[in-house]
C-alpha cells in the first residue's frame, strides 16, 4: 500500500530488546535446521550403508522436516502455536507498513497480496522457464538446453508451476482472499490464522519445484506420467513435494472461503443476491475441496513407489491407474482455473455498461453445472490409450460441459446487447477474454471428438487449446480484474491509454504465438521435443518471436500495474459506479473491511431506472432502527471480527 | 471516529517493539538467491574452474569405466602421455548396450529428429593408430577397430568384429573388456561417448571427458 | 490462567464464531475422507477382497477395538465438558483416549516389525500403505489431543475455549472410524 | 430492432464467406497430408467440426465487434442511467440453451458416434482376416517392427534403423506392445509410448503390460522423402530420448513389397 510505506525510525527511542530477525531468514534458518534434523536421522538409521548424505527416503523426510521449520520460522510458532496451547506470546499482529506482508498476518488481504505476490513471482518464474523453451525451439537440435533431459525438466517446472503456484493460486488465494469477505460484506474470514499460514505454503512449493534439478532431472512435465516417473532420477520426487504444499496451500484457501461465504455474508445477502464472482469462488473451492485430496493421496502413493520401493504405477503395476488418477483431478483442476473467469466476465461487464446483469440465474447455473459435470470427463485426455468402450460416454460429457460454459457467454451476451459499455481498460480484457476463450473452447470441441482426438492428442494443437483455455480465460481475465480492482486494491488507478495499448499488444501477440500452434499440431509437430523434424523449424522460429513479446508484453503490464499501484492518479470511492459491497468502503479497506457492519438490501446487478443502491452502511451518527444491531438481541459485532479483535469475553 | 457500540475497538498502537531489520532482510534473501541460482545453474561452472585452478588428479595403471543408462562413471579424467593404462570398461546395465567411443568433434546440427546420421561420428578418433591389447572379454556385442592398432588376447572371434564406424567396443548388459595401452601423444581435451541406438545415448548425455596431459 | 496478560490469551469464541470454525472442522474432515476412498479403490483395483492368509487377525482385531474405545472415552469427553470439575474430567478422557490410541498404534508398529506381508506383493503394498495412511493421520491427531490436553492443563474451561478440545475430538473419532474402516477393507473383505 | 437486423444480416454474410473459407481450407486439406481410410474418418470429422462450428465462431466473433463498434459510450462518458433494463428473454435463452443442446447432441450423434462406429466397424475381427499383420514393439527408444506373416523379427534399413514398410491399400493390423524383447526376463520394463504415424491420422498409446491394437490401410504410395508427415514418431514422453524415437515409414506397391520382404529376409540370414 501506497500510503503505508513508512519505516519507522526508531533512533530516538532507546531499544528494549535486540531486534527479531526478519521472519523470512529465520524461517530460511529453522527450515535448513529442519531438513538436516531429519534428513541426518533417517540417514543415521537408514541400514544401507554406503550412500550418499541425502538419498531419496532422507530427502522427503528432510524436506517434510523443511517445510515444519520454514512454517514455524515464518510465525506459526509465535503466533499460533503458542497461544494454541495456551502460553503467552509477544507476537502482535502488525497493522500496517510493508513489514506486514512479508510476516505471518490474518489480514485476509493482506493474505490475498501475498497470495497475489507469490503467485506473480511463480508467474515470471515459469514464464521466464518458456522463453528459455521458446528459444529451443527456434532451431530443431538442441541450443541452450545440452540435453532433452534438461528441455524436459523446464517443461516440467513450467507446467507445475503455472498450474499449481499461479493458476491457481492468483485467482483463488489471491483474488478470492481479498474480495470474497469483502464482496459479501464480511469483516473478517472464518480461519483468518489458518489461512495466513497456508499462504507461506506458496513459496515453499515453489522454491520446491524450482530446485528440483538438484536432485536429478525429471522428464514427465507437469503430468508425472508413469511408469516414466519411477525413472526419473529424485528430482521428481521434489515435483510431489512442492505440488503437496501447493495444493495444501490451496485447500486452506478452499476451506476458509467456503466457511467465509458459509457464515460471513452481510445482513441481507442472501444465496439469491450472493455476487458472480462469490459464486465462480465457492463453486470451484468445492472442486477442489474435493479434488485436491484425491490428487495428493496419488502423489503419496507415487512417491512411495519411487522412495520405498512399491508397485501401484510401475510398469509392473498399473501405469494407467495413475492417469486414471491424475486427470480425475486433473480436468477438474481446468475448471478450477477457468470457472472464476467466467465468473469475473459477468461481474465486470455490467458496471461497465450500467446495465442489469442478464440471466444471472443462468450465469450461476453456469458456473454449478459445470463444476458438477468436471468430475465426469477426465478420461477424455486418455483417448488414446482407453478401451473403446470407454470411450464414447467421456465423449459425450466431454461435450456436454460445453453447454453450461456456454452460460457464462449468454449472460455476457444478453447484459452487452444494445447496451452503453465503458470501453476501457478492463472491459477490453474481458473482451480479449472471451475471444480467447471461445478458440479455446471450439478447439476443444474438436479434440472432445474420439476419432479427430486420436489425430491431434499430444500434439501441439492440444498445446494451443489449452493455452488459450487457460491464458485466455484466467490470466486474461486475471488482468481485466486487475486492472478493473486497482483503485481498490491501491485507492490508485491507470492511464486509459496506457492500459489499452499493453492490453491490446499483449493481445495480439497472444494470438499471433498460440494460433500458430494449432497449425504445427495439424502439420505434425508433437510435444515434449526439444528436436524436431527441420520442416517444422520456420514456422516454430516464428512462433517464438512472437513468443518472446507475449513475454514482454506481461512483464509490461505487471510492471505497469506495479507502477499504477504506487503512483497512479487518486481513484475515486467507487470510480466505476459499482453495486457490489467492495466499492461501499474506503479503498484500500480497513483491517475489518467496513467501518460498520453493511446490510444489503437489494440486488447487487440491477441498474437503470427505479433500482436502488444495494449496500447500505449505517451511517455512524445514526444507528437506526434499520441496523440488525437494535433489531436482533444476539447481533454481537464480535461475530465479524473472529479473534474478537483482541478482547477476550 | 467515534467510538459507536457496533463497532470493533479502534486498533492498539503499534506496539514499541523493535523492528527487525529491513537491511538485513534483503540482504539475507538476495543472498539466498544468489547462492540458490547458483546451486541451480553454476554447479558446471564451479567444477570447470576448480579444475582449471587446481588441476585433477592423473589417473594411470588400472582405471574402471562404468557405462550406466545413460551416463558414465567417471565422466571426467585426466591421463598422461606416454603413461601405461589399463581401462576396465564395464557395461552396468541391466536393458542397454553401451559402447565406449573417444575422439573430437560431432556435429551437433545432426540431432534434429529425421536428422541426417553418418555411420562415422567423431570427426578425429582418438584410437587412430594408436596401438590397443583387448583382454578378459565378457559379454562383447561387437567390436568396431577401425584405425586402431589391436591385439586380442584370447579367440578373437569373441569379440564379434565390425567394420564401420569408430573404434568401438560395443558391450552387452553386464559385459566387460579391458583395454591395456600407452597413453599417444594426442595431448589435450578429448571426449568420449556412446553412439548406440542412433545416438541417442550420446545426445542425451551419455558422455565425458579426458584430458591428456602432456608428458 | 492469570499470569499472561489478558490480550495475549488465546482468541475466545463467539457463539456464531463456533458455528463457523465447527463446520469447517467437520468439512475438513469430510474431505479427508477422500484419500481413504482412492486407497479402498486402489486395494480393490489390485487385489480384489484377497486377504492374505499371514496377516494376524489378533492384531488387526485388537488395534480396531483399542481405537474404537479411545474414540468412544475421547468422545466422553465433550460430555464432561461442563459441571463441576469438568476440567479434570476432560483432561483424564482425553489422556485414556491417547493412550488407548498409542497402544493402537504400537500393535501397528509390532506388526509392521514382524513382517506378516511383503512389502513386494499386491496384498502387502496396500497393507502398508492404508495402515501407513492411519498410522499419519492418528499422529496428527495425537498431537492435536496433545495440544489440547496442554492447553486444558493452562487454562479455563469456560465453553468458548473448549473449541480445540472439542476439535481435536473430532478429528481423533474420525481418524478411529478412518482406523476402523481400513481394519474392515484390508483384514475382513 | 435495426440492431437485430443489423447484426442478423451481419451475421448471416459473415458466416457465409466463412463457409466459403472453410472450403478453400478443406480444398487444401486442414491436416495437411493424410493417407489412410483411419485419417480419412478424421479428415471428415475435422472438417464437419469446422463447418458447423464457423456460424458459432462468427456469431460470438461478431458479438463481440459489434460491442465495440455499436454498444460503447465515448470515452469519458457514463453510460445512461435512465432506462430500464430486461434482465430476461424467454425467447433468447430458449434459443441459446436449446441450440447449444441440439448443437452438442449433433455432435455426438454425427462426426462423434458415426466415426467411432465406423472405426470400430474397420477393427472387427471378421474384416481382418487376412490383412497384413505387423508387431509393432515400442523400446526405450526405438520401434521395432516384425512381420510374423513373413516371418521376418527386425526390419531394419542398411544404416541399422529400424523401418516400417507397407503395402498400398492393403488392411495392416499393428500390435502394439512397449517392453524390451531383449529382456524377456523383464516384459513389462518400459514406459508408456505413443504409436503415431502422422500421415495416418491416427495415434494409440503403446502401454506396458496390455496389448493395443490398430487396424488402417494406407492409401498412396508415400515415404518420408515425399512427405515429412510419414513417419513413425513417438507422441507420448517416454524420457529424454524421446525426440528421436523415430523411424522411417514407407508405403510401396505390393511388387516392391514382396522384393523388400526378400531383401529383408536375405539381410536376417547374413
């Protein structure tokens, strides 16, 4: 935050203590202590003699011991353990100042930042890994990568981190944290100290998968197929570890906004009035409240086979078990990205038009179906090695889901028709959104198709699809909400000009990159090849090109945004004349969102003539007799605030 | 603002506690990324340049060579010229045949998929009239001579020999060979390699390195 | 307990509060139902109902019924949460109930020691594993009653601290039913 | 209503010289070389897809011009406030909702259903009585290929590489294995390939310990020289030799055929 940039000097005042280390390092510190603790003791009772300091059982043990420590270093200890078993603590909960974001907090947004900033950083990370595989594949041998091996392990890094550290993790831990208590009126989330722990899961699965070439090169990319894993040198095993901590960072999420939405929401919001945006959440933490153990219980097991050894996926096992497996999470795991996109569309566009929402029934509808139906295709990514039999119902669902995707376009559709829309900024990337997304959704009706599935499967068709499913609805989307979110986020906004031109380069050399894909698909070009037949080469130069501006183009708008953040132009209360409860507070908000509690009394997408704002804050002075406060004999301000803000009964 | 009864206390101060360091902190965690971006891309060069300060270690006499899937151990040594060597060469696979290949300079530009692939790799073969004694042979799939100057101990039809290519013996899982030789004036960085099934072991990192020192 | 200043005690509960972190609790443990569900699913997928005949049904029998009665004393509890000297009555359930669990867990590590099936076989990789599985989550939940017989032994039992008592009752009956469940699939179907 | 007509109109031109597009694109054949009755299947359902899919593609296309073009304020400008909005249309969503539905039954019914009857129909015992049979054993990394017809275990080019050869228009059923027939101690000690011929439009997943199979006919004599689309190549990463688990593909009459199978068996016998 802007405004809150200030150190504090502390020379004039004499120091009571040594200051504390920064929680970082000490974290940093206490989980290089936890790794050698338990890495040295299962070395010391491992009966085989003769290997070396860390083999792979001292590894995963070692790094469980890492990720205790990193934990408790980083607050856990100070702020939650102790007081959990009843000693006294020091730790305070800072309130402001940069500090607070890089130390234990329960601010939900101040999570939501950290969940935003991590997110972004394994953004650039994976996004800096694809311009290394882009420039590969500029010539058909092998350049800056010595080996395939090495080609592999950055798709593999790339795919894991793009999925499981920003994928997931911006729109849901970094977006869904922040606006979801906010958007449904709440002062407070439900496990507000169970969340700001799970956030400093993000970098510890990230430095994980990053650091995973350390012990040896893995070449499953981000499926961790099998038999091929059991292969893989160790390094695979720092591939479940990291994606462990990844998705346990992302059920807390899970967990925490659906008792938020459960229990939190605002006087007055009903399920009927509850926001898209809440919705797109809640809907796909459901998935992954369901998902996400199911794939961590298959990456236990896959470990094991790799550390102990056992047989479930080997080839002696049952490797198609384990792809069973995976895409039972992994097609899910899509909805879980793109589902808050849809959800974002339909929350932007009608304040950006002032135009009701159309068919919001149906836009929510949308969003339920298809987590409901996500569940009931997976088998589509394995055409190619089901039994035929099996085929034609994931087929059939497969294209089914199609229909309530479909939805989430009606509502945009009905709610834009003769409509006045703002053309700014956000709208225009919510536009390039949905543009994007319907290529990825046609292209996918194709390869929804068994007999033109078996054609273009593995193959780079399959890699434009779901880049353009992907990038185009969530970070797309991602960006539109950024940008739509700024003056909240940073009571700052952005240059029109500015803003529409980065969108609008990115745009294009989104398009230009990810089109040319299908065609290499259609030509032949397969994947995970870092040399290729030399026919493929100019139109693979190209694409690259074209690649490394997409790159810029990010960077370019992050770097704008970060730049908005701090010296953009003071945004008004409520710049785009919104109706959800977000913009009925000060931006940024507060520590507990609304300076009283806000009760909502109308529909939150209704505009135009005779409709009434929806969000009513008492006004300070006059506590009337419409406050749920003198009407409701149990109402206790304490039910908003859950630490009871420091004051015990 | 006024203090109302719906209304969460106004926050505590912050507390006079002292801060820590925010000097500290980045200075701690840019040097955890360095050292970190060091352990992830500079281990080769760290290991290059210890060698070229210290030197390694000249291996003479009886030396082992294993062939694992798909790398060797070692992958870096250093001879002498003019030293007597025996190199037990052995093939630890369990599924692969390996070889073992010395010489200079491929080109790289093959190993484009569909590329074009010369039965011939090494541009310069070590082995060239070099003047080599096979013995204790287990296991030979075949052996390749080429310009090498060769004394089989025992029959020589167990050592299947070709012709094409490098000097090359080829060894099934399990097998070994010991080559007995002088060290030729070949001074210098040499590399070796296994060129079984079309390369690929070679391109995927099947390799190493001696370096000959002068005498 | 009186010597920590009142702001640094540990967060009280609110009714509604309650209501809110109970039903968390409870759908966290509702979804770690799911990983016994994949582990069921996969020892069905590999070896069908067989049971091998070297697995010792006495251990298998005994460690059901020890984490049966630790979740039952644990779940007796809650019950003596309120009353007169409810706080030592809590404390000795909760701490019969952790023992009964250890003692649980130790004929698994007995079990484990002889080697009834080899980790090799189709029988054995899914013994392992599920009462590997069990044996994971009745750590944690010993150390969530652990921490909770730690904090009852500092503090108060008015009723909104009872929450991590009462949480980590739950988890523990879920991990005895999870214990119980897996007895059922691995030494009965 | 001129906003409807406008945008009907729009929408009918701009779907037809799609339409007309989509022509000169199947002309050229959007899969770019295909020569087998399997890849003709796909080819078809491709272009169905493409067809039916251009006025879905050109109407939200449009949609979202036409929002642009028509239904923005200038910039700097509030929209107005003073209307009352429709927040549902029976009629339109009975038309979204019901065509996407029919849209989608479509498509299962017809290229979904039909194609994969007909691919079943083609892989019936009964029409494979005597066609060409070739195992097809996929290895860390390379294929192997042995005609058992013929009786001939490795076929293999002059330089040592493996090689497929076919006949034209004759019905080839490859079974498909992934293990190292060197090590018969280890049958199932390999990884998961993927078996694909571009030209052929179509792939199977080659799986260690099960069997796959894949019945097509070739449709011209071909070979990697006339087109780099013919090629065995591995689609499915099977570790770092990945890239070049590759082999020639030629498809030839059945006089040079027979001559290569001689020549082949010539080769086995020293």
């Amino acid at each position: 935050m802007a405004h809150a940039m200030t150190v504090p000097e502390s020379g004039h005042a004499p120091r009571p203590r040594k200051a504390p280390m920064p929680p970082v390092l000490r974290a940093f510190l206490w989980a290089a202590i936890g790794f050698l603790l338990l890495n040295t003791f299962v070395i010391a009772v491992d009966p085989f003699r003769g290997h070396p300091f860390v083999t792979g059982p001292s590894v995963v043990f070692g790094w469980v011991g890492a990720a205790i420590g990193w934990l408790l270093g980083i607050g856990l200890y100070d702020a939650v353990l102790l007081p959990l078993m009843g000693f006294p603590t020091r730790w305070q909960e800072r309130q402001q100042g940069w500090r607070r974001y890089w130390e234990f907090a329960t601010d939900h947004k101040v999570i939501g930042l950290q969940y935003m900033m991590f997110a972004v950083g394994g953004f650039l990370i994976a996004g800096g890994i694809a311009m290394l595989m882009r420039y590969e594949l500029m010539t058909p041998y092998l350049t800056i990568f010595h080996y395939p091996s090495n080609y592999l392990t950055a798709v593999g890094i790339h795919g894991t981190l793009m999925m499981f550290s920003f994928a997931t993790v911006f729109m849901i831990g970094g977006l869904g944290n922040y606006f979801v208590p906010l958007m449904i009126g709440a002062r407070e989330t439900v496990l507000s100290k169970l969340s700001g722990i799970g956030v400093w899961l993000v970098p510890v699965g990230i430095l994980t998968v990053l650091f995973s070439p350390l012990l040896g090169e893995w070449s499953t990319g981000w499926r961790g197929y099998e038999p091929l894993a059991g292969q893989d040198a160790n390094g695979i095993l720092f591939y479940y570890l990291g994606v462990l901590a990844l998705t346990m960072s992302s059920l807390i999420v899970a967990l925490n906004l659906v008792a938020t939405v459960m229990f939190r929401r605002a006087p007055g919001l009903t399920w009927g009035r509850l926001p898209l945006f809440v919705w797109g959440q809640v809907t796909v933490n459901l998935l992954m409240l369901i998902w996400f153990p199911e794939i961590q219980t298959t990456f236990v097991m896959a470990l094991l086979d790799k550390v102990v050894p056992l047989n479930f996926f080997t080839a002696t096992g049952s490797p198609l078990t384990y792809l069973m497996l995976f895409w039972l999470f992994g097609h899910p795991e899509v909805y879980i990205i793109a589902v808050p996109a849809f959800a974002i569309w339909n929350e932007i566009i009608p304040v950006m038009a002032q135009k009701s929402l159309f068919g919001r029934q149906w836009a929510v509808i949308g969003l339920v179906f298809v987590m409901m139906l996500s569940g009931l295709v997976w088998a589509h990514h394995m055409f190619t090695n089901l039994r035929n039999s099996e085929i034609l119902p994931f087929s059939f669902f497969t294209e089914m889901i199609s229909i309530p995707t479909g939805f989430a376009y009606m509502s945009a559709i009905g709610t834009l028709w003769k409509s006045k829309v703002r053309l700014n900024t956000p709208m225009l990337w919510i536009l390039m959104s949905m543009f994007n997304f319907l290529i990825g959704g046609l292209t996918g009706v194709f390869l929804a198709d068994p007999i033109v599935n078996l054609q273009l499967h593995d193959t780079f068709w399959v890699v434009g699809h779901f880049h353009y499913t992907i990038i185009g609805s969530m970070v797309f989307s991602g960006f539109g909400a950024i940008y739509y979110w700024l003056p909240k986020l940073s009571g700052r906004t952005f240059n029109e000009t500015w803003g529409k031109t980065l969108a609008i380069i990115t745009f294009l050399a989104f398009n230009l990159t990810f089109s040319q894909f299908f065609l290499l698909g259609l030509h032949g070009m397969n994947r995970w090849v870092p040399a290729y037949p030399a026919y493929l080469q100019p139109m693979n130069f190209e694409v690259s090109i074209f690649a490394f501006i997409l790159g810029a183009a990010f960077l370019g708008n992050i770097l704008y945004i970060g730049y908005c953040w701090r010296n953009g132009a003071q945004a008004g209360e409520n710049p785009w004349g919104a109706k959800t409860p977000e913009w009925f507070t000060s931006s940024p908000a507060p520590r507990y969102n609304f300076p009283v509690q806000p009760e909502i009394v109308g529909s939150l997408y209704l505009y135009g003539e005779g409709t009434k704002v929806p969000v009513v804050t008492t006004a300070l002075g006059e506590l009337a007799a419409t406050s749920r406060a003198t009407q409701d004999p149990q109402f206790d301000w304490h039910d908003y605030a859950p630490d009871g803000g420091g004051v015990t009964s | 603002m006024s203090k109302v009864p719906n209304e969460p206390p106004i926050e505590s101060p912050e507390p006079q506690q002292p801060e820590w360091s925010r000097r500290q902190f980045l200075v701690g965690t840019a040097a955890i990324g360095v050292a970190g971006a060091v352990t992830l891309f500079g281990r080769q060069s760290l290991v290059n340049a210890a060698r070229s300060v210290f030197g390694s270690p000249v291996s003479s006499g009886t030396v082992h060579l294993y062939a694992y899937d798909y790398y060797y151990i070692p992958n870096y040594m250093t001879w002498r010229v003019g030293d007597r060597m025996e190199v037990i060469f052995q093939n630890q696979s369990h599924t692969h045949w390996h070889e073992w290949t010395m010489g200079r300079h491929v080109n790289e530009a093959y190993f484009q998929a569909f590329g074009n692939l010369p039965a011939d790799a090494w541009q310069e073969d070590f082995w060239d009239g070099v003047p080599v004694t096979l013995s204790d042979p287990y296991g030979i799939d075949n052996f390749v001579p080429n310009q090498a100057i060769v004394t089989y101990v025992g029959p020589k039809a167990a050592y299947n020999i070709q012709s094409g290519g490098d000097f090359s013996p080829t060894l099934k899982p399990g097998g070994s060979l010991h080559l007995s030789f002088t060290v030729p004036n070949k001074p210098g960085l040499w590399d070796f390699g296994c060129f079984v099934q079309q390369y690929i072991h070679y391109r995927t990192g099947m390799r190493g390195q001696v370096m000959i020192l002068p005498a | 307990m009186t010597n920590a200043p009142e702001q640094r005690r540990s967060a009280a509960l609110t009714p509604a509060n309650y209501r809110a972190v109970r039903f968390s609790m409870l759908f966290f443990i509702a979804t770690q139902i799911v990983p016994f569900v994949v582990l069921f699913e996969a020892k069905y997928l590999y070896d069908g109902s067989y049971v091998s005949p070297q697995a010792d049904q006495g251990f298998g029998v005994a460690g059901a019924v020890l984490m049966a009665l630790s979740a039952w004393v644990a779940w007796q509890a809650l019950r003596a949460r309120t009353g007169p000297d409810a706080r030592e009555r809590v404390a000795t359930r909760l701490k019969v109930a952790a023992g009964l669990g250890l003692l649980a867990m130790l004929t698994v590590i007995y079990q484990w020691g002889l080697r009834y099936a080899s980790p090799q076989g189709r029988f054995g990789e899914m013994y392992y594993v599920i009462s590997g599985a069990d044996m994971v989550y009745a750590v944690v939940g010993l150390i969530m009653v652990g921490i909770a017989i730690l904090r009852n032994a500092r503090q108060d039992m008015a009723p909104e601290r009872f929450w991590t008592a009462e949480a980590s009752v739950y988890f523990w009956v879920y991990v005895a039913l999870a214990w119980i469940a897996s007895w059922v699939v691995v030494f009965l179907l | 209503m001129g906003e409807n007509v406008v945008f009907a109109v729009l929408w009918v031109v701009f779907s037809v010289l799609g339409e007309i597009g989509d022509r000169v694109i199947i002309r050229h054949n959007p899969m770019y070389y295909i020569v087998s009755n399997q890849g003709q299947l796909a080819l078809q359902a491709f272009n169905f897809l493409l067809v039916v899919l251009t006025p879905v593609f050109v109407f939200v296309v449009l949609f979202l011009v036409f929002t642009m073009v028509r239904f923005t304020t200038k910039r700097g400008e509030m929209p107005p406030a003073n209307k009352r909005f429709a927040i549902d249309n029976k009629a339109f969503v009975l038309v979204w909702v019901g065509g996407s539905i029919a849209l989608n039954l479509l498509f299962f019914l017809h290229p979904t259903t039909s194609a994969m009857e007909q691919m079943f129909a083609l892989d019936q015992p009964a029409a494979n009585t005597h066609d060409l049979v070739v195992d097809v054993t996929a290895r860390q990394w390379q294929w192997i290929f042995s005609y058992p017809q013929y009786g001939l275990t490795q076929t293999l080019t002059p330089n040592g590489q493996n090689l497929l050869e076919l006949p034209v228009n004759v019905p080839v059923k490859f079974v498909l294995r992934s293990y190292d027939p060197y090590h018969t101690y280890d049958q199932y000690a390999d990884v998961i390939h993927s078996f694909w011929v571009p030209a052929f439009g179509i792939k199977e997943d080659v799986i260690p310990g099960e069997t796959r199979y894949e019945y097509l006919t070739p449709t011209a004599i071909t070979s990697y020289a006339v087109n780099p689309m013919v090629r065995v190549q591995c689609a499915e990463v099977c570790g770092p030799g990945h890239p070049w688990m590759e082999s020639p593909l030629a498809v030839v009459s059945d006089q040079q055929f027979a001559q290569w199978v001689k020549a082949q068996k010539a080769l086995a016998n020293g």
